[in-house]
C-alpha cells in the first residue's frame, strides 16, 4: 500500500463522527464492542463495521482477552498523516506572514500618504 493509499484510507475513516469519536474513546485505553457500542444509538454490528473501517486503515488494531475483543489506538496512521498536514500548515503560515508584512508595508504607505496630506492642509 502506497502513502497516498494509506492517507486516502486515514481520511476515510476519520471522515466520520462516530469512527472519530471511537478513535476519542480508544484514545483513553482498550476497550470491547460492548464499551464502544454505549454512548451511540447504534447496533453492536453497526459499531462492528466502523470498527473494520478504521482497522482496514491502521488506526486501530484488534485482539482477544478471554472471551472479549479488544480494541486499541494505533499511532502510525495519525502521525502520518498528521505529518501530511504539517506540509500544509508550514506553507498556510509562511502565506500569511508574507500576507501580514504586505499589510504591514500597506498600512506604512497610507500613513505617511496621510501625514503628508495633513501637512499640506495646515500651511
């Protein structure tokens, strides 16, 4: 599986609230279907399939105590694609701090443009 695969698969899965807010809930520790079912007005298959959606795309990993499985938090897919959006977000600051200094060199322009026009009305 490709990068691209990977992240496609990680915004997939984080594209919807419940996934994310299963991820939130694992994010505390493991926990069963049972657990995750709880706060959703869903079915345990319901939760099921959202929990193989997010385990297709590596954020979770799946294991067995006893009779229960259990889910956990895998770190990799998020700090991929968390690395993807760092890219972006040193790009979006570098624009708005040469935005800000334009503004900046803007505002300096029409200060001394209006320091001038006052002088020439008070003589």
């Amino acid at each position: 599986m490709t990068r691209s695969d990977r992240l496609n698969a990680t915004f997939t899965a984080l594209s919807d609230p419940t996934r994310r807010a299963i991820l939130a809930r694992l994010a505390t520790g493991e926990a069963s279907v049972m657990d995750l079912a709880k706060p959703f007005d869903m079915s345990q298959p319901a939760i099921s399939k959202h929990l193989k959606v997010l385990e297709r795309a590596g954020l979770i990993s799946r294991g067995r105590e006893a009779q229960r499985r259990l889910s956990r938090i895998e770190a990799k897919p998020l700090a991929e694609a968390s690395s993807w959006l760092e890219d972006y977000r040193r790009f979006w600051e570098g624009s708005f701090r040469n935005l800000d200094e334009l503004l900046e060199e803007m505002k300096a322009v029409k200060q001394k443009a209006e320091r001038t026009k006052r002088k020439g009305e008070v003589r």
